[in-house]
C-alpha cells in the first residue's frame, strides 16, 4: 500500500514531487500531487495543478475529472458540470466516473430529477459490481437529500456489507425515521469502527450523531434546515473519497 493510500498526505506529496523532479513528463505524479493538496484541503493549490496538468496533457480524464471535483469542494457547480460530459449511453469506465461526480453535483444543487437520471443511467450501463454499488449509494444519498427516508432504508437493503460507510446511510435513516431500537444497535456498530474510518466517514458519522442528539439521554431529535445541509455535504464528501 502505497502512502498516499495509507493516508500519508505530506509524505506522499514529497515523494510526488521527487517523482516529477525525476520524471517531468509523469502525468500519474502530476496528478497524485494534485490529489493529495486536495485531500489536505488546498484547494487552490489542487486547481492550479489540475488546471497545470490539463494544460499539458490536454486529453488527460484523470486531471479534468480531478478539477471537476475541486471546483465542486468549492460550489463552483457550474463550472464543473461544464467539465464533466454527460453521455447518453456511458460505455466506458471514464464515462461511468463521470456520471457519478455528475450526479453529485446536481444533488448538492438539489435538482434531484437530473441527479436520478444520472445516477440510473450510470446504474444501467455499469457492469461491475462495485460501479454497480457506487450508483446505488448515490440514489440512497438522493433519498437522504429529499428526506425520503423510507425509500432510502429500501435501497439499503440492495446493499448488504457491513461497513461503516453504509452504517452511516443506514444511521441516518434510523435516526430520521425515530427507530431507536436500529439506532442503538448501529450506533454500538459504527463506535466499535471509529479508529478504522477515515477522516470523511469519522466526519459524517458525528456531524449525524450531534444533529439528532444520538449522544444525549432527552432521545432523538430534529435536525433544523442548516444542520441537515451539514450532513448531507459530509455524506457527499464521505462518498466521494470512497
């Protein structure tokens, strides 16, 4: 496992960078640079290396997709739907990438018509299984957005692994839906995972505990308009490092 992926953020950014002083024209160092500023929240930085990266290798999916991505973290939306294509019939894995930041976008943006479409499209093109689950997450996450929380539960069901980041999905529903018995049981199941989440599924999970007063002895309660936004974005940010 590399260090980046162990989440070494500053020694991967040197070894990036040593990469790049070696190799000048390695796109992949390039473009783990820029993920790594912005997996660390430079964001500005992470744009003007994409932005670096797509002026040098113009053809390059992983940069233009990457700078997609950053100009979302910043709710540049329509700059970065203008990125991202959007195809009828997704064939190809970068098409099926896309697609999904694509439907993100809009989801933030509340237009949940285009984010279903997006999200069936991908969901009826992709062949692998975990394309298959990475849609279906997304239209759970369309669920959470519209406070359909039953519907979300139903979709959950289709997904079976028990891993913190699905707990979370199922968490949230549970709580908004004033299943305390089903709270307790994930909440007893997502402490236990705590020190094996990273930052954004460790991130959802609190935000979600706090909103619905999960630590406090008065019971579950409501969370207002702001709060509910804030778990939504870390939901999206929690899904977008997956």
């Amino acid at each position: 496992m590399g260090v980046k992926a162990r989440g070494e953020l500053d020694a991967a950014e040197q070894q990036y960078r040593a990469n790049i002083q070696r190799w000048p024209n390695n796109e992949v160092a390039a473009n783990g640079l820029a993920d790594v500023l912005k997996a660390r929240g430079e964001l500005d930085a992470a744009e003007q290396q994409y932005r670096a990266n797509m002026e040098r290798w113009p053809n390059n999916a992983v940069a233009r997709h990457g700078l997609a991505n950053v100009l979302r973290k910043q709710r540049r939306h329509a700059e970065a739907l203008q990125l991202l294509p959007n195809p009828l019939q997704p064939v190809t894995a970068q098409d099926l990438y896309d697609l999904h930041l694509r439907g993100m976008i809009l989801l933030e943006l509340g237009r949940w018509d285009d984010a279903l479409d997006a999200f069936k499209r991908g969901l009826e093109a992709a062949s692998a299984l975990a394309w298959q689950a990475a849609f279906r997450r997304g239209l759970v996450l369309m669920d959470l957005s519209r406070r359909n929380h039953e519907a979300a539960q139903r979709r959950l069901r289709e997904l079976p692994e028990d891993i913190p980041q699905l707990n979370v999905y199922r968490l949230h529903a549970a709580a908004a839906r004033r299943d305390e018995a089903e709270v307790y049981v994930l909440l007893i199941r997502l402490e236990a995972a705590v020190v094996r989440m990273d930052f954004t599924t460790r991130t959802a999970f609190r935000k979600l505990e706090a909103a619905y007063c999960l630590k406090g002895r008065a019971g579950i309660c409501e969370p207002d308009a702001a709060a509910y936004r804030a778990i939504m974005d870390a939901e999206i940010e929690m899904e977008q490092a997956a």
